[in-house]
C-alpha cells in the first residue's frame, strides 16, 4: 500500500529536536522546507549573524517561532526583539523583515486563505 506523506525533508515516527534539523554556515541564511504549499508552509531556517530577510509582504498569516538565539522582527513600522523560546505572528499583507544581530533558528509557519 502506498502512503501519501504532506510532510517533506524530515523522517517520519521518529522524535526530533528542531533546532538540530538546519546548521548555521557563516554568511548564509540555511533553510529546510517541511511542507509548502496551501493552506500551509513550514520551513526551518538558520541564520547567521548579520543575515537577513529584507522587507516584505505575504499573502498569509506568518508566525515565527525562535528556536535558538534572537532576531530583531519588523512588523510594519514596529521593531520587536524575539529570542529563544517565543513567538510573533506577522499578518498577511503587511510588510515585515527579519534581521540576525546574532545567530539565530526559526521555524516559519504560514497559513493562507483557501479562496
């Protein structure tokens, strides 16, 4: 019988620590996609200090957990400072960025509008 999976790049009925699934290099931001698509996106990223995501908007509810060290999040005209262990959610349509004044891990989840 073949098993359809959603999920990609991650095994499968195994427990894992998500900070360990993506690697800082130096100079790069690293990431590993999980699932993509609609209604949803997950993606691990590593970013090294002083890398960043440039300001954008999406067309979905973006919520970032940090899962090691601490990013400087932009939400429109607010700056945040997000470290290990919370979470922000950027909404749909808004422009944000993120910034790696040190290192830093995150798990991005997006969720979109099925119409």
């Amino acid at each position: 019988m073949n098993q359809q999976h959603f999920m990609k790049n991650i095994e499968f009925s195994r427990v894992h620590t998500l900070e360990a699934l993506v690697e800082y290099q130096e100079g790069r931001v690293v990431s590993r996609t999980l699932a993509q698509g609609r209604p949803v996106s997950v993606t691990l990223f590593a970013f090294a200090q002083g890398e960043e995501i440039s300001t954008h908007a999406a067309a979905g509810d973006a919520m970032v957990f940090i899962l090691d060290g601490e990013a400087e999040i932009t939400v429109g005209n607010e700056i945040f400072s997000v470290k290990k262990g919370e979470t922000i959610v950027m909404p749909a349509n808004i422009p944000h960025g993120l910034m790696a004044k040190e290192q830093f891990k995150m798990l991005l989840i997006v969720v979109f509008s099925l119409s």
